[in-house]
C-alpha cells in the first residue's frame, strides 16, 4: 500500500528532526541525566514536528535497548509506538475528547494502573487546547501529581487557550517554524530518494509555500508529483497552488512602479481571462515587491530572478517596501468584495495615483534651498500704475456754487 511522503520520511528520532534545537537538546540532556518531568506542553505552529517529537520522546523513554540516549527503532517497544499500537503510549485526540467524561473515562480511571510491559505509560495529547474547561479542571490534579509511572505530553497550535493552571505545571517548549533553506535541503533529499525529478524553482516554491511547515511541504510535493507525471517543473508548482503566472505578476509591479494604467488593465485582463484569483494574485504580488525590496538592499542574494529584475527596475527601495505594505490592507478590503477582480483592480490604480517616492522631491526642495541647485527664472516685475494724488473735498461754499 503507498505511503504518503509526509509519513514515510516522519523523523524517527531527534537528529532527523529539522530545526528546534533548543527542545531537541534539552530533551537529549534530560534522557541521558534521568531528569524526566511529569508533564510537557510543547506548543508552536502546525506541521513543524510537535507530535513527532512526542513519540521520539515516548520511544526513548520505552525503548528496550537505547544508545546514547536514543531509540534503538527496532524493539518492540518502538515499532508499536511508531506504528500507534502500543499499549503503554495512548495518543488520544483532545478534539474529540473534549468533554470530562471522556477525559475521566480514558486517562483519569486508568492512570493509576502500571504499565503492562514498558517502563512508563505515557499520555499524548494533540490539540490539547481543545478540551473543555471541566475536562481541564479535572486533570488538574492528576497533571500536578502524576504516578511515577505516568508521562503527560501535550501538543497545541494555540497554548493561548490553555488554561495557566495546567501550563503552569508543565515544562513548556516553544516550536518555531522551519527555515526556508532547511525544507528545501530536505525536499532535495526526498526527491533524490523517491527519484523525482524536481526544478530548484519549484522546491523553492513549495518551501515558501508550506509556511515553515515540513508535514504541508512533503504533502504538496507529493500532490506536485502525482500532478505532473513524476516530474516537479515550477509551472505545475503554480498552476497546483492556484499561484498566478510569474511573468504576470511582473507585469503587474512594473505597471505599478511605472504608474502605466494601461499596461495595469491589460495585465489584469489577462489575469482574469486565465482564471486567476484575484487575491492570490494581490498576495503573490505583494511578496514580489518584498522580495525585491530585500534584493535592492543586498539582503537577499538567494532572491529569485523575478525579484531582481523588479530591483532593478528604478523604484528606490523605499518605494517597494511602502507597496507591500499598502497591499496587506488592499487584501483586506477586497476579501469580502463580491466583486474582487473589480475591486483588486481598482485598488491598484488608486495605488498608482498616491505618490510613493517623495525621497527625489525632497532632495530637490533641500537642493533649492542650500542654492545648490539651479534657481527657478524670476518672475518680471509689475509694472505699478501712476499713484493719482486724492481730489480735495469740496468745501460747503463750492456747493453752493
């Protein structure tokens, strides 16, 4: 049966694991001195190995025959944990499990009771902030107060809704996102097993995309590949994301930068004659005149070919960074548009119309005043009219007359 490359190449122990080496090594040093805690909260954003590291911890703590603090990966022990059989390591999904009658069904009633073969009996619990605050109460005491046997790790994408009282009495492990060039490096590797032919383009496309996530980059190289036929080419990339075309998007910026409001509206024509939604378009957007701000300043040597040519281009950096800004509340606005493409659009020209790069005024109106620069011809003088000298007042006599 085919296995999806998100579980086929799962880390099975700590140096498999891509980044978190401030967790991988306190786990390491407390494996090997003995000082396991009662309770862990590892909590961080999806797919960058929070569950992963919750079984290599419960494999090292019931392996039969570990080295140097490690799972050997071989007992039984560890290949019934890595296939989320054994008896003593409950993985238990807080979402379904959100009531306290399940909570006192499964862990409460049964903590007490010894391992049946391994030297721990452990808890995992995912998305444990899903739990009601009864079932949280419940656990109080149990969580503070553990058998010795006994082994509490939870995970969540959101400690914020975890009650203090429970995080208090854990030891808390904040997850990171994965690097860029890491997940790339390791959809190189997988490629390479798998035999796939992979551009760099696309890896680097499904590395932007994954958001930091190894789990979501392994799946869309698995959906890239299965797309196109075994062959990862950037376009199928694109085209699978939903990404509008890259020489598009240039097209786009350009027109911006130059303040072309015809080349704006044919570019946009095209956008939408292909289908292109509108605020993928505006977010693909909004990262190119990013990436072309960290290009022009020489932060970005790795930056790709399109983000160098807008640097290029002759819009001061600046310049590029105010329009990825100004785009974050364009794709705000638009999102609740029921007309998107319009409003995208229109949204654009509004940008073009705003001065963007006032650094050249400024410079001239400085140059002006320190006389540096050519002075504006002065303007003729008026001619003034002859001053009519005012008529005396009659006098009362002269009426008379």
């Amino acid at each position: 049966m085919y296995q999806n490359l998100a579980v086929k190449y799962r880390p099975k122990d700590l140096d498999e694991v891509l980044g978190q080496a401030s967790v991988k090594t306190t786990i390491e040093n407390a494996v090997k001195l003995g000082r396991i805690a009662h309770a862990y909260l590892l909590f961080g954003p999806r797919g960058c190995g929070k569950t992963t590291i919750a079984r290599i911890l419960a494999k090292t703590l019931n392996c039969h025959a570990p080295k140097d603090g490690k799972p050997c990966n071989k007992c039984a022990s560890c290949t019934e944990i890595a296939e989320s059989k054994s008896l003593d390591v409950m993985e238990i999904d807080a979402a379904s499990h959100t009531q306290v009658d399940k909570v006192r069904e499964v862990i409460i009633e049964n903590v007490g009771f010894a391992p049946s073969r391994d030297k721990y009996k452990i808890y995992i619990l995912d998305e444990v902030h899903m739990l009601s605050n009864s079932a949280f109460n419940a656990l109080l005491k149990t969580i503070e107060e553990p058998p010795p046997h006994v082994v509490f790790v939870m995970a969540t994408t959101e400690q914020s809704k975890v009650p203090v009282t429970i995080v208090s009495r854990c030891q808390g492990f904040r997850f990171r996102p994965i690097p860029e060039d890491e997940i790339i490096q390791r959809l190189t590797h997988v490629a390479s097993k798998e035999k796939l032919k992979a551009e760099p383009e696309a890896l680097r496309l499904i590395a932007r995309a994954s958001g930091g996530a190894m789990r979501d980059a392994l799946t869309m190289l698995d959906r890239g590949a299965s797309f196109s036929g075994g062959a990862v080419t950037a376009s199928s990339v694109s085209e699978l994301l939903g990404h509008a075309r890259e020489d598009l998007v240039v097209s786009v910026a350009k027109a911006v930068i130059n303040r072309d409001a015809a080349a704006l509206h044919a570019a946009f024509e095209k956008l939408n004659g292909e289908g292109y939604d509108p605020i993928v378009a505006l977010r693909d957007l909004r990262n190119l005149f990013s990436e072309a701000f960290f290009a022009a300043q020489g932060f970005a040597p790795s930056a790709s070919p399109a983000a160098k040519e807008l640097a290029a281009a002759g819009a001061s950096p600046i310049a590029l960074a105010k329009l990825s800004r100004k785009l974050n509340p364009v794709l705000e606005e638009i999102r609740f548009s029921d007309m998107q493409a319009v409003a995208a659009e229109i949204a654009l020209f509004t940008l073009i119309d705003a001065p963007l790069d006032l650094e050249n005024l400024v410079r001239r109106l400085e140059a002006v005043e320190g006389g540096s620069a050519e002075a504006p011809p002065a303007r003729p003088a008026e001619k003034k009219s002859p001053e009519i000298a005012p008529r005396p007042a009659a006098s009362a006599g002269d009426t008379m007359r």
